[in-house]
C-alpha cells in the first residue's frame, strides 16, 4: 500500500480543500462505492492489527470480521437508502 500512499494524501487533500469552500460534492452511486472500498480496506487493516493484538482466535476474527460488514452495510442504508449487497445500485 506504500505506492497508494501519495495518491491517498493527495485525495483527502483536494476533499478537505473542497469541503472547506462549501461545495457538495455530488457523488454518483459509483463514486460512492469507490470511496467504501477505500474506506472498508483501511478498516479492515486496523481491524486486523487490533485482532492480532489481542491474540485472537481465527473463529473469532471471522465472526469480527462479518459482524463488522454487517454493521457498516447497515449504517450505510439506514444513513442513504443504498444496499452495498445490490451490486448493480453502483454499475
């Protein structure tokens, strides 16, 4: 992930710039969906780090890993109405 590193810092940055005129940014289905999968990896990384952490069990970092999916495709439905399982909502 070092080579994304620079990408990364230059996106958050042209998004902070953006938000801080005011503008909304209009985001398609798509986009909305790109910046989750963004988002959902760097999660599941810390995730990760925190599982090792405490040392847990395979079992239990699957059932961490799945309830964390869960909640997140909640929130995301509650908070937009968009279902991340209805692939073609983000085609």
């Amino acid at each position: 992930m070092k080579a994304h590193k620079q990408i990364l810092e230059r996106v958050a940055s042209d998004f902070l710039e953006y938000n801080l005129k005011g503008f909304k940014p209009n985001y398609s289905n798509r986009d909305f969906m790109n910046t989750l999968i963004i988002f959902q990896t760097a999660l599941m990384d810390k995730m990760y780090d925190c599982q090792t952490y405490d040392e847990m069990s395979i079992e239990d970092r699957e059932k961490m890993a799945e309830s964390c999916g869960l909640e997140l495709r909640k929130l995301i439905h509650t908070y937009t109405g968009l279902d991340t399982h209805k692939f073609e909502e983000f085609i």
